[in-house]
C-alpha cells in the first residue's frame, strides 16, 4: 500500500492536494481560528452589510482551474469572516448566546479529517462507542438515572421530530406501514404550551399529524405551562374522539427560559398513558448545578429528553443529544434494513435511530469539550453565566425606565421600556430602542413577544461575555431609551 | 470591548481556554491531520476491534476537572483515531468511498471557529449568500438549467423528506394544518424502483404516509425502473382511489449506480401532475463530465433533486445540496415563524427551507472544495474514478471466476464469485468470500442483494485510491475465491 500509482498517463492531478500544502494550509488555518478568536470582539456582531452584497462580490461561476489555497484563505478573512454575524463575539447576547469552545473547535477538526460516517457501528466503531460513553456522560452530569439512552442529532428539531415519531409508533404501530390517512386513525394530538418552540409544530407538520393538532396549553403568570389547561384539554380532545400522542413540556422555553411544572405534568402523562417528551435543548446543561436541580424535578420521568450541547454545553454547532428511556422501541420506529446496510454484528447502529442514514462524527468534540473543562468547569461557567444574567436583571430592577417581564431561571433576561407614550405605540417603540441598540454594533440582542407586548431579551451563554459587555449593553440601553423618551416627550 | 473583566471573585476561570492553549492545540491538530492523511493507507481500513472493547477503555463517568489539552490529544491518538474506519483510506471501496478532502478539511474547521447559525439571514449574512451561490455553482456544475434554488442540509435522508413534504403541501395544502388523519385525505403514493434507496421508505414513514404506500416498481435487466410499470402502477393506483403524491427517481442507486429512465419518468409525471424528486445524491457530480451529462437527461424536469457533495464531490460530512424549483411552493411547505425569529429584512432565511431551525455554515467547506479543484480538477477526479471502477470491471469481465452482474456506469462495480457448489450454496460462499477478503485489512468492500443473490461491490470515491488499492483489492478476491473453491471442491 506503500506506492500509489502515479497520476495517470495524461499528467493530470486526480488525488487530493498534496499533504504540504493541507499541512501549511491547516497551520494557516490554526493562527487565524486563533487570531480570529482573540480580537472578535473588537468588531461588530453583526457586519454592517445589505443583503446581496457579498454574492455581488462573489464570482458568478465556478473557477475552471484550482486555485491556491492561500489565495482563498486571502478571501476568506477578506470576504467571508468579516460578513458573518459572530457567534462567539462576547457581546452576542441575541437568542440563545452559544460557544465554540477550543476543545470543540479542534475536535471538529479533527472530525472532518477522519470524515467517518457512523451510520453502521461498523462504519465507525470509536465513533459510535464514543457517542454511547459521552452521551451517558452527559446523562451523569445532569443527575438523570441509569435508563435513559442517549444519541446526537444534528439539531433539536431533528431530536424532537425523532422523539415524537417514537411517541407516534408507540401509540399507533400500525401507522407506521399505513400511514394516517385513510379513515382509521384519529387526530393525534400534541399538547404544548404556548411558549413551547416551533420546532413542535414543525414536527407535527411533519408527522402529518398536521398544525391543528398541537394544542398550545396557556401558560401561567410566568409562562409555565398550567397542568390544569393540560388535563382539561386532554379531555376535551379525548371526549372529541382525538387521541393524545405526546406532551412536550419545556426546561427552559425559548422568550423567558421558564420551565413547566415537569413533575406535575409527568403525573399526568403517567396517569393517562401520554409520551413525555422534554424539551431541555437550551437549559437541560443547568441541571448539573445542584442548586438548579430541583427545577428540574419529574424530567427523570419522562419518554424522550433533547438537551442541546450546542447550545449551553460549549460544543460547536450542530450537536443535539437526544435521550430515550426505550431504545427497542425507537428503533422499532425508525429502523429500515436494505440489504446494502445489512450487518452483522450484534450492536447498536445509529442509522436505525431515526431518518437520517449518515451520521457525523459528533460526539468527539461533545468529549474533548468535557474532557477540557471537566465537571467543575462546566457548573463554574453555566453558573457564571446565570450569575451575569441575574446581575443585568439588577439593573433593569432597579432603574425607574425599564421594567422586567420575566422570572430569570437561568441566563435569560426579558424586558421593557417604559416610554411616556400611549400604549398602542408601545410595541413600536421597544423595537426601534432594539434596533438602535443593535445598529451600535458592540452588542446585540433580539427580541420576542410576550402576551402580544413585545419585549427585548438578554441572553448570556458565550464564554468570552464578562460583566462589562453586559454593562456595554445596558448603557446603550438607558442612553438610546432616554432619546426615545425625549422623541416622544415622555 | 478591550479590556474584559477579570474572572470572578472566587477565582474560578469561566472564560473560554487561554488563547495561546487554542492556538497551540490546533498547531498540534493540524500536525495530526496531515499526518494522519500522510499514513492513513498502512493502516487496516476496519480497525481490528470487538464490539465494547472501546467503551470500556473509557472511564465511566466525565473528569471532576478540566484536563489538559494534549492530554485529551493524546488519547484520542490512543484510543479513537486507530479505532475508527478509515473512511479516507485509499483501500476504503464499500458502500460509497468518500473523501473529506484538504480544502474541505480547512473550510470545517473554520466554520467550527465561526460557530455560525444561520437560521436566518441576520445571524449569518456571509453563510447564506455564500451557500446560494455556491450551490448555483453546482448547478452550472452539473448543467442544469436557471430556476433551480439550491440550499444545504445534513443528508439526503433530511434531503429527501423536506421535498416529499413540499411535495405533499403542493399537492395537498390542507394537510399542514390538518394532518393526514381523520378521513379526507386518501392515501398519498410515492413511487419509486425496487433499486432506490431506503430514505425514501423513511421519508414516507417520518410524512406520515406509510411504508405500504411506497410502491416499489419493478426494475429492468439493467436495474433501471420500468417505465411501463411505473405508468401501470399510477393507473391501478388512481382506479383504487389513492392518490399519487410524488416519484422518486434514481440517478445512481445505491446497490449498482444505475440510472433511471429520467426523460420518461419525466414525461410521465409531466402528464399525470406527479412531483418529479430526482436522487442523484452520489453519481449527480458526475454529469459535470460532457460524455456522462447524457445519463441525466430529463432531471432538469425534476421538480427537486438532491445531490451530496459529501459523497463524490469531495467535501466532509455532511453536506447535501437539495434544488427545488420552486422556492416559494417549498417555504410555503416548511415555514413557521415564531415571535422570537421574526426579521424583517425581506430576504430567504434558511429556518423556512425545512424542518431544521439550526443551520451550520456548510457552504464554507464546499466552497473551498470547488475552488480548490476548480471545475476541471473535479472533472479529472470523476473521470479518473470511472476509469478506475472500468479498469476493475475488465478484470472481473477477464476471470473465469468472476462475473460481473450489473454495468457500470460511474464509479462502482458489482460482482460474484463462481463456486463449484450448489446454488443454495451461492449466496453464503459470497458473503465468506467478503469477509475473507475484509479480514485482511487493507481493503474494505461491502455487499448488497441484487434479485436475492448476494452481490459484492467496489466502489470508487476516496482521491487517495489509485489501481495499485484496486490490485490488492483483486488480488484478495482471486486467492480468497480459489481457497473457498478448494474448499468447497469446485
């Protein structure tokens, strides 16, 4: 195996580049991953730039001829970083603040070069036994007991989608040959509250379970889902002759990070022989503080839990960890056999985990960022994190212009302005005070709606964030109000 | 921005690593990667290695503290890199050979660096106008005409699914909101031939509509759907009061790469108002090549098609490019914007493409593939990769041993051994002959069923292969079929 052939006879280069040029290409790429990381908060984070204006500045057709490497890292740094809104930018404080962390970005690295597809165990034995170890890590970190089976998934739409087919086959096996249609099943129903992610919507659109049939359960004075809405939908629907499928309750929603009473509705669930599926995508990391884990209480009892490194566990995007408590059963679900997939072995092949046949090799970086920052690590940075969230809702708390909207449970803060204006100009205003804190640059947050008043969000979750991007954001805050303020004479 | 605060009072670290430990660890990852790909072929492909055996060699439960970088490094030199299979091996010839090659390797690890979501265009305005061009430069590829949008997913599994879905709002609008159930919608048909792949039963099954309602239709001699079947199969459909949603033709199944009659199909959905999705998500690439773009002719009828640029275009895991040609029609399909995503740039934004919110920055990889290549490197990589799977194919065609069961139109070949023993006997010595051969370690191969006899396949993909893997590969063949000829005394 010593000496390939050479190229064949007509000269032309038909291997990959040769290795010195991907070994000085990828020492290139080291510095500035480096040098990108240590001054991306000099910049804005999001670039100044209309749309169409880079695929303007991008050549229409392909080139017909490679091109150096250095000259398309030159265009790299001169095209492309510039013109991405930077995640890892310390004053990134819009949806959910997220982190590349070193470790991850190097075990991602690392990934693509073994470009292993792990759909077989065969195909990708560390790969898979790496996933099991790592997963069943997280499962220990976060206090869930022996029983739960975790995998990774690209995202938490894919993890929930994957969860509620499992819930949809438990309940139904037939459909699974059939399908829905035809007359025999009833409306399956989903139950979620009304914060609950579009991601529940889109799976059961799916599903073709269909919109109509998410019932979205009202949600208490601090957006928790109300098990009594809960119970009594389930018996609206079930005297209706609809059947319930799956409730997915949220640790952690996606406007306030407010958690549902998981322990109440997992007494429902169980008493009416529902699915429990946990939506802990973004806050599911907090339970490894032992302060935090009584919030949440009852997830131990549930059928299916996503809980997102990607999100608050420092690993680069994408990696979704999705736990099963019955892992026959979603294969049962999912699994599809042709006979050029067909192995022997006596193991757990991910590709019969849910629809998706190829499988990166994602639990490397999940592993070297838990390895990097170990246990403590981890609870001193999630605690740090709602620490600074807590610390900014000080500021609002206290400051006569701004008001809270929203308990702060973890690393989220919802408010408000107050403007001297009428109240059907509210809205408008808490957007343009939105917009000119974001024109700024040094930060950026987003927004959402709360009970049809819209409202602007903090959210810390990147490593670099220290107290004084929070303070960057809050002067701009007070400074760009009170201009508001003085506009409309209040 | 400059001056961060210092970490908190307890002295706990709750940044990101130290700058110069990111910096200094990937100098050492980039190392390793070249060094890696330099020796990759003087390993065994399929790592020598018992189900578990990794597992336990890993600690049970995650560090208390953070570990050092090289540490980490060390071990996953130690236990992961020699314990994957080496999909970037030059003897790598099962299921598709794939390559992650040098400038996708650099393109992934800067995305990691990046850690861009581009759910929308706001949080990533480089990665989605550089994914829309990019994906334009695949379709001047490939030559398929304007009016073709291009976006990235996962796999062609996510791929396929997120057509059949717009394929089902298409054709019935009702069944987002209401769902499949509850009797007024008939079953829903996909077809496609008995060679295409699984991901179609799992697209069928995830929408809801059935396995049972896959109608798997016959193929020719040469593995090709029937066109005629097909157009029985639509008529008995139609008369029993089910609906025709959609064909699923194939260019390049996953068992022989054959190729479905796509002008005919074309015109058969074109008459009965049938969705066309054309897979063509590994032998796609190669209608980049003038003396192949024939194959393909009538996919640029296709209502979508996918095509993964991680299969034969060179570019890590994952990345598959789904065109649909009418854009509209598939965010109608897919989109649910929720309170907290609303923007208002008015500009496509990658979350209303399908059912995943998170979106890494693919494009970056597949942009520095194509133009470190350049369209003629691709080409020459493509046609060298035929000419290889033909160099193989002649020497089956040459050896009283061997015969060969299918044509081969692109890069891979399918044959048997001939064994002096019954012909219940077959199928068994096949599946020994594999093994035999695999055992030994410097090729992999891997099998499929074509008519319910087992079929042994070499599959050319990896930039690293070059005839002299092939040579071994047969050779292992030939002296492995003569001692399980002895054996069986033929």
């Amino acid at each position: 195996m010593k000496a390939p052939d050479p190229p064949p006879d007509d000269g032309r280069e038909t291997g990959d580049l040769p290795n010195e040029r991907l070994r000085s290409g990828m020492h290139r790429v080291a510095d500035r991953i480096a040098d990108y990381l240590d001054s991306v908060g000099e910049s804005r984070v999001v670039p100044r730039v209309e749309p169409g204006a880079l695929l303007e500045s991008l050549p229409e057709s392909p080139p017909r001829e490679g091109e150096d490497l250095d000259r398309i890292l030159d265009d790299y740094e001169r095209l492309i970083e510039p013109n991405v809104t930077h995640w890892n930018h310390p004053g990134f404080l819009a949806y959910f603040g997220i982190t590349g962390s070193a470790p991850g970005i190097l075990g991602e690295a690392l990934a693509a070069a073994l470009n292993v597809n792990a759909m077989l165990w065969r195909t990708g034995p560390a790969a898979v036994e790496l996933e099991e170890r790592v997963c069943d890590w997280v499962r220990q970190l976060v206090g869930l007991p022996l029983g739960f089976h975790g995998h990774i998934n690209d995202t938490a739409s894919t993890s929930t989608l994957v969860a509620l087919g499992a819930a949809r086959d438990a309940r139904r096996p037939e459909v699974r040959r059939l399908g829905l249609s035809g007359g025999e099943i009833p409306p399956l129903v989903v139950y979620a509250s009304d914060q609950a992610h579009s991601s529940v919507d889109k799976a059961a659109m799916a599903l073709g379970l269909g919109l109509q049939q998410v019932r979205r359960v009202a949600s208490d004075g601090a957006f928790r889902m109300r098990a009594d809405e809960l119970e009594e939908a389930i018996a609206v629907d079930r005297a209706a002759g609809r059947e319930p499928l799956a409730v997915v309750a949220t640790a952690g929603t996606t406007s306030t990070t407010s958690v549902d009473p998981l322990h109440e509705i997992a007494e429902i669930c169980g008493r009416e022989g529902i699915w429990l599926h946990v939506d802990a995508a973004y806050a599911g990391p907090a339970a490894c503080l032992p302060e935090r884990r009584e919030m949440f209480r009852g997830w131990e009892r549930a059928d299916s839990i996503v809980l997102n490194p990607h999100k608050w566990l420092f690993t680069p995007i994408d990696c979704s960890l999705l736990f099963v408590r019955d892992l026959e059963g979603l294969k049962r679900a999912w699994s599809v056999i042709p006979a050029y997939l067909a192995s022997e072995e006596s193991v757990t092949n991910p590709m019969d985990l849910g629809f998706q046949l190829g499988r990166r090799f994602r639990s490397l970086k999940l592993w070297m960022v838990l390895r990097g920052f170990g246990v403590s690590g981890v609870q001193d940075r999630i605690r740090e994190h709602c620490r600074l969230a807590n610390e900014f809702a000080s500021w609002v708390d206290e400051h006569p212009t701004f008001e809270r909207v929203a308990p702060v449970p973890f690393s989220v803060v919802c408010f408000r302005a107050r403007f001297g204006a009428p109240e059907e100009r509210q809205n408008e205003l808490q957007r343009r005070l939105l917009e000119m804190v974001n024109v700024a640059g040094p930060v950026f947050l987003s927004g959402t709606e709360l009970n049809g008043r819209f409202t602007l969000r903090v959210a810390v979750g990147n490593l670099r964030t220290r107290e004084a991007h929070l303070r960057t954001a809050w002067d701009l805050l007070v400074e760009s109000a009170r201009r508001l303020n003085e506009e409309v004479g209040g």
